[in-house]
C-alpha cells in the first residue's frame, strides 16, 4: 500500500505560506495608516451641515474650528437626509435631526440664529421638529407664526 510521499520542503512551504501573507498583508496596512491613508475605512470628508446631520458634533466643531463656515449651505449627500440631496446649513440639519444639543453646539460655533437664517430655521421647525421652535427663540430667532411660513 503506497501512498504518495510528501517531500518534508513542499509540506512546510504550504505551511508557511499563509501566514506570510497575512504578515505581509498587516505590514502593508501599517504603512498606508502611517502615509494617511485608510486601506480599512476610507475617509469621507463631511460638509458642516452633513456632520450635524450624521450627529456627529465633534466633526462639526472640528471643520468649523479648522475654518468652515457654520452658517455655509452645502448640499447634504444622499442618505443622510429625508431626500437624495438637499441644500441646508448646519443650522437647518439640527432642526431636520431635531436634536436640542446639536442647535446648542451649532450656535456656540457661530452659527446666525437671528434674522433671515433664523427665520427659516424656525419655518422648518414647525414642519420638521415643531418642540424646537421655543428652543430656536431662546436663541434668538425670531418669533415667527406658523401662517408667516408659508410660500407665497
């Protein structure tokens, strides 16, 4: 009964092998993290309006911190709003998330809360979070009915 020999060097060669590989494969990731890049999680840069829109306060303060705009429209991408895309500013996309804590932290960064900004910030209250309307005028905004919000 003879049975086919395994030569011991091909044995440990396929036995070496894997993880050579997965070495190598770590070794290369550890160098494109160390270059700046993220072979794993590659990454998207937000708009302002779109990491409040995420809930990602500290982004926000991050971008606005490094110079962006806190009252800048951008367009918020596919899938973070209820539409493919919309324009807003930052201040819009804490009324449309609802959250009291982000209007805050949206303010803190210089975001305008009085005049126009204001304004339609509260008309998209009543339609999207109607308990942040007091929240808006303790801010400042003004004090506009639900009736004044409607287009013409």
């Amino acid at each position: 009964m003879g049975g086919a020999a395994v030569r011991p060097s091909v044995a440990a060669a396929c036995l070496a092998v894997p993880p050579l590989a997965l070495a190598l494969a770590a070794a290369a990731m550890l160098v494109t993290t160390a270059l700046g890049l993220h072979p794993l999680w590659p990454r998207t840069l937000l708009s302002p309006a779109e990491a409040v829109m995420v809930g990602d306060d500290a982004a926000f303060v991050r971008l606005v911190t490094a110079g962006a705009n806190p009252n800048g429209r951008t367009t918020v991408g596919p899938g973070l709003g209820r539409e493919p895309s919309k324009t807003m500013t930052p201040l819009e996309a804490a009324v449309v998330r609802g959250r009291e804590q982000q209007l805050k932290t949206v303010s803190m960064m210089g975001a305008t809360v009085t005049g126009d900004a204001g304004r339609n910030a509260v008309c998209l209250a009543y339609e999207e979070s109607p308990e942040l309307v007091p929240v808006l005028w303790g801010y400042g905004a003004p004090r506009v009915a639900p009736e004044d919000c409607r287009p013409e």
